[in-house]
C-alpha cells in the first residue's frame, strides 16, 4: 500500500521541511550562542550502557536517551511509542501482545512461539523480560528509556544481538514528595491519571508508590453493533522500598503490577485483493467485499463489520530484590527477580458479521500463564586503576503454558450451519546459564583497549498436543485452518558465546572516538503453535552475529552542541524469521532459519542549546537492512526468492527533529512552546516482499504548548498531534482474500489537555 505520491525534492535524502528549518534556526542560534552567557550549556546525560553510571559521552557505545518526563508530556507511554521518537527503532503491533516485537537497525523477532526469545532485550531496572509481549507494559515512574544500539550480547545477554531497551525508573526520593497528573485527549476519548508519592520513611529508609488508570475508547468502529473498538482499559502500580543498612550496604525491593483490557482489532481491511510477489499479478474476492460491507476497503479505513469483539485481557507483574555492597573499592551487585506474564486472547479471525458460502467463520481463544525467575550476581572494580572490568553471572528460568482453541461455522448445503473446533495445549522451559566480563585497559590516558566475553548454556524443551471436531463428511473430513491431530515434545541443549573487543581514543576533554567488533549470540529455538505440524519439530539452530561500528561522541561551542555519530556493519547467520509458505495448497506461517542478512548505516543523534531559552534536536539514521541469502524451504514457491529485499519493519531512512522555546510570562511563570516532526521512508511489512504490504514514506508533525509555575509545583500543557491528519499504517498483512492495515493511535489529528501539580 503505497499511501505518497512521488514528489520533487531540491535535496536528495530525507530531507524535511522541519530539518531545514531546524538547520535555518541551528545558524541563528550558532550566531546568538555567540553572545549567550557561558553558563548556557546542555545538561549532562548519564546512562548504565556498561552496567555502571556513567557518562553517555564516555561510553563506546551508540545510546539513544529518552527522559521519562519526555515521554509523558509527549503521551508516548509503551516501547511501542518510542519509535516515533527515537528513529532507529521500529515496533510491530498486533491484535494480541503475543504479536509485538520491537526492532533496532532494521532486525527483530516476528514470532509467537514461547521457544522463540527476542533479538531485541528488554530490561527493566536490571531485568531482563524473557518474551517480548512483556514489554508492551505501560511505562510507568520512568526515569530514563537507553536504546543500545548493535549487539550488546556481552553484557546484557544473548537474546541482545540486535539492541537492548533498558528501562531505568525513579528512585525514591530523600523528601517527602508527590505528583498528580491529569490528561484528556480527543478522538477516542482517551483520559489519563497519573499519581504518585515518594519520601524517607525512617532514617535509611525511602520508600514510592506510583499509580495509573488510563482509558481509550479507540478510533476504530464496529458498524455491526457501532461500539469504538482499538482501544484500551489500564491499571498500574509501580512500589520501592530503598533501605540503606550502612554506608556500604544498600537494598532496593521493587513491586509491580499493570492490568490491561485491549480491545485492537485483527487489523481494518484496506484491499479486497492480493498482489503476488514478483510477478505482480492482481486477484480479486468480490465474495469477500460483498460480506464486508457496508465497510468499504480503503488506505484509510477506520470500520470493521465483526461479530465478535477482540479484546485482550493482559497481567503483567513483577518482583525483584536488589543487593548493592561495597566490598573495599569494588561493588557487588545481586539483582534476584521473578516476573509474571498472563494473557488472555480473544480474536475475530474471519473479520466478517457472519459465515456465508465460501468463507467460514473463525474465532479464536489463547492464554498464556509465563512465569520467569532470574539471578544475577556481578563486581565491578575500582574506577581509576589502569584496568577496570564488570564480570558476573546469569541465570534464567522460563515455563510457559498455553492453550489455544478456534472455533468454526460453515455454510453447508441447503444453508445448513456447521460448528467444528480445534484445541492445543503447548509450552516451554528454558534453562540458561551465562558467565560473562568486560574490561577496559587504559593503555594511556587517552588511549583505552575493550574486551568482554561471554559464555551461554541453554536447554529448552516443548510440548505440544492438538485435537479437533470431526466435520461433516461434505467437508472431507478438514476443517479451515485447523491441521490435524497431533502429539510431539521435543528438547535441545546448546552453549554459545558473544563478546565484544575494540579501541576507545579520548580525543579531547569533551571528543572521544572508538572502533569496536563483537558478536552477538539468540540461542536455539522450536516453533511451536497453535498449528504446529511434524515438520516444525526441528530446533532452529542459534542466530548469530558479527558488527563492526565505529562512533564517535562529542560536544562543542562550551557544551552547547552535542554531536554523536555512529557507523555499523552487522552481518547475521542462520536468522531466525517466519515465511510465508505453501504445503497442500494452503498458505501457512513457517518459523525457519531464514539464512543470511545484513544491516548496515550510519546514526546521528544531535541536540543544541542555542540559547537559555532555545534547545534543538535532531536525530538522523539511515539503516540499509537486507536479505543476503535466504534459505528457501523444500518445496516452497519460485516468490520464496527474495535475496537483495529488505528486511521487514526498517525503512532506510527516518528522522526526528525537534525545538523547544522556553520564555518568562512574570509572576514565576514560563512557558514552553515546543514543536516536533518525524519522517520516515516507505517501509516494507512482510519479508515475502509482496507490493501491498508497503507503507509509503510519510511524516507527522506534533506541537505543544506548556505554562508552568514551578515554585508552585502547576504545569498545563496544550498538545497538537498529527496536525496535518496524515493517516498511515502502523503495520500490514495479507489474509486468504484481504490486505489489513493496524491503525495506530496518532492515525488522525487530535488534540490533549494535561495538568501537573507537584507537592
């Protein structure tokens, strides 16, 4: 679905309106820094990239931050948001969390499958969460979002061969303090409440509560019954409990639960026909269009025609117990945790109103019970010392249970209805032990060498059972996509490594440059679903990965401009991703070592204080993400080539440009006027290359007003989003007569209100 028109541009590249304004307010700023007083400087960022505090500019690694008040007072409150601002990470969506995953440079994990880990780590407060629809959490009591970019297998794990997400929240305060937040949103009626309380409660001892309900309507309807569907009905509680026993010793207990009722369509059907891949061949299902109406397919639709509604009912909670003791210079660190992740699906797989003649109705149930333990234990040496190092251990324990059941009606002869079902119950455990260290040696002052290893065993088993109705015998004994009976389990067992080496050079007190190589390691897999079949028993053998990048980190004019650049080359081995595939001449979904890829570009993230009152943003990244060598399977169609194709999900080019204006009004008040455009290129959806599931290039304009009177704790923002009501598609698939579009919440121009007040 290409939605924009080819249009003349006097630059070549992604270049917007807003760059070049921003680049025209970048030389006017530069002249007016020349007169601004030297205390205007931009604000120190400090990140955890190397598992200690640290400097962002210090660390030889590429790191995206965003501040969690960034991300509030932008309405951006899941991973899934994050994409808009931070152009280097992409997110599928889906009717089910089952069904997200988030990308950096262009690769990710599509799968459902609980032997499936993530190419993309998300951490949370040193955690990592083990299946990616944990992270479709709301962010509640942020402090900071990092985006590691490129393989950070060394020290944060195997399942980050692509990135790391690393999700740090606020500490408890030393004050007795707290917040209420209110927002309202138009189009979809979307309301918001924030509150929270945060102070010492004994002498050592600090304690938080953070609590949200947030509601959507959605801004998508359901002309059978006019209900608003896609959107959603949240609960969160986020507690700490800090106890500093003595000045060497320190424990953090964290507690949270988030409760979530989404109600996300399985997509809005934009083309009743299909467009092969190569040959580009057009085939139409006037049945289906007929069954759809009055919905009418369109780029832009926002209507389904559903008898039932799809709703996701999703739990996500968790405990974790952090140790932090001083042992002389050194610092150990125990981070013991237990998270919990259930998930109940309820889905519309025929997206129609009823079953007519040829198109059976199909309505699916799944839950998911997952449950994960984890344990680590790290030291980290003294600063200074001609060689400072992080080493430690990891383990992790995953069990997952499932059930999965679709039910289908038939038109029979005569008009008589016919009801067939079928069922599976399958699951997972994972086993993974990790060694892992990095050091840097400082060959001189300026002069730094950086290496780090790591050492995985993994061992994971699966079961899987499927039964099913018998139908009528004028079916021939199928039932529409339920295979037949089936009973497997399966294990694997297999150690892999990862690691990273390379040379930092301190150019200058604010300039530092580095040059690294590393490898990234996703242990084995099984594809196990709903539909599993004999052929889907095979482990996938590991993915791995080898990048070399090249950065640098600087800051210039006094610490007004800040200017980070990163080169990367990452090559992948046996990539783990679903294909479309034909056996017995149906269409089905196949988990499979897909064979080699690559991701290649260069990231500039910039920011600019050009006065006290004016700060600039810019992020740049171009990410040529590409099929090397697939590996077609046995027996698949002559569209199963797709060498030299892009990957799904990474656009060649995106940016983020930003400018925020800060101006006295008198009486202790100020006010932000603030204005932000995003933009990416055309965006392929499915690794089948097919023309429909194109997304064409498109960009977003948002705006806010703030007034704000900090000594009295008030902030009231204004916010424009979309503003010039530029529908797009967030994700696209192709079903057996249809091509579907996931509206994202931004799908249209709408405006908020929000209200702060601290005490």
């Amino acid at each position: 679905m290409k939605q924009n028109k080819k249009a003349r541009r006097p630059l070549p590249g992604p270049v917007s309106t807003l760059t070049l304004a921003a680049l025209a307010a970048l030389g006017t700023g530069w002249a007016q820094a020349e007169e601004a007083p030297e205390t205007v400087q931009l604000a120190p960022v400090t990140v955890t990239a190397t598992r200690r505090a640290e400097s962002l500019q210090s660390v030889p690694v590429a790191v995206s931050v965003v501040s969690g008040e960034q991300l509030e007072q932008a309405n951006r409150n899941t991973l899934g948001a994050l994409a808009a601002q931070v152009p280097t990470v992409n997110f599928r969506t889906g009717a089910s969390n089952k069904d997200t995953s988030l990308f950096v440079r262009g690769v990710g994990t599509i799968s459902t499958s609980p032997g499936v880990e993530p190419t993309v780590s998300t951490v949370i407060d040193g955690v990592v969460l083990a299946r990616p629809g944990q992270a479709t959490l709301d962010l509640l009591d942020v402090q900071r979002v990092e985006v590691l970019r490129g393989s950070q297998g060394t020290l944060f794990g195997k399942n980050a061969s692509a990135g790391v997400i690393n999700i740090v929240t606020k500490s408890p305060s030393s004050v007795t303090e707290g917040y209420l937040d209110l927002s309202h949103f138009t189009a979809g009626n979307e309301n918001r409440l924030r509150a929270g309380v945060s102070g010492e409660i004994a002498p050592g001892l600090r304690a938080s509560v953070n609590a949200l309900l947030g509601r959507f309507d959605g801004n998508v309807t359901n002309v059978f019954n006019g209900d608003k569907v896609n959107g959603y009905d949240k609960k969160g509680l986020r507690a700490k409990l800090e106890w500093q026993a003595n000045p060497t010793l320190k424990f953090t207990l964290a507690a949270d639960t988030v409760n979530s009722q989404d109600d996300i369509p399985t997509g809005v059907v934009t083309r009743t026909q299909l467009i092969a891949y190569p040959s580009g061949t057009v085939t139409s299902f006037p049945s289906f269009a007929a069954a759809l109406a009055p919905v009418v397919a369109s780029d832009s639709n926002r209507q389904i025609n559903a008898n039932l509604k799809t709703q996701v009912d999703d739990r996500n909670r968790g405990v974790s117990l952090t140790g932090e003791a001083r042992l002389g210079d050194f610092t150990l660190t125990s981070i013991s945790a237990w998270r919990a992740w259930n998930n109940t699906q309820v889905q519309d797989g025929d997206r129609l109103a009823a079953p007519v003649a040829g198109l059976p109705q199909s309505h699916d149930r799944g839950t998911v019970d997952f449950q994960q333990w984890s344990q680590e234990v790290r030291l980290a040496s003294p600063r200074g010392e001609t060689l400072d190092y992080v080493a430690g251990v990891y383990y992790l324990h995953t069990r997952d249970i499932e059930t999965y059941r679709r039910d289908v009606r038939r038109v029979g002869a005569g008009g008589t209805l016919y009801d067939d079902f079928g069922v599976a119950n399958f699951g997972s455990t994972l086993d993974s032990l990790a060694g892992f260290g990095e050091a840097r040696w400082h060959l001189t002052p300026s002069l730094h060498a950086i290496l780090g290893l790591r050492f995985t065993d993994d061992r994971l088993t699966y079961n899987h059972a499927r039964s099913r109705s018998l139908p009528d015998a004028q079916f021939n004994g199928a039932v529409p996509g339920v295979n037949p009976d089936v009973a497997q389990s399966g294990s694997t067992q297999q150690t892999g490594s990862s690691g990273r080496t390379g040379l930092q050079w301190d150019l200058s007190p604010s300039a530092s440059t580095y040059l690294t190589w590393s490898r990234g390691y996703k242990g084995p897999a099984f594809n196990v679903f709903f539909n599993m079949l004999p052929r889907d028993t095979l482990a996938l053998k590991a993915e791995t990965s080898t990048s070399v990048e090249a950065g640098l980190k600087s800051e210039w004019l006094d610490r007004r401009l800040r200017v980070n650049l990163a080169l990367f080359d990452t090559k992948y081995r046996n990539y783990q991703a679903n294909f479309f595939d034909l056996v017995s001449g149906s269409v089905v979904t196949r988990l499979i070592n897909a064979g080699d890829v690559s991701s290649r570009g260069a990231e500039v993230d910039a920011a600019f204080k050009a006065t006290s009152q004016l700060s600039i943003g810019a992020l740049l990244a171009y990410t040529r993400a590409r099929i090397d060598n697939f590996n077609c399977p046995t027996g698949a169609a002559a569209s199963c080539q797709v060498n030299g194709q892009p990957l799904p999900f990474a656009p060649d080019w995106k940016t983020a440009v930003n400018a925020n204006y800060r101006f006295a009004l008198g009486g202790g008040w100020q006010a932000d006027a603030g204005v932000e455009h995003t933009w990416q290129s055309k965006t392929q959806y499915d690794i089948g290359q097919f023309p429909d599931t194109i997304q064409g290039a498109y960009g977003i304009w948002n705006a806010s007003l703030a007034v704000s009177q900090p000594a009295q704790g008030w902030r009231v923002a204004l916010l424009a989003k979309n503003l010039a009501d530029r529908s797009y598609a967030s994700f696209l698939g192709r079903g057996g007569a249809y091509v579907n579009r996931w509206v994202p919440r931004d799908d249209q121009r709408y405006f908020g209100i929000n209200v702060r007040k601290d005490f």
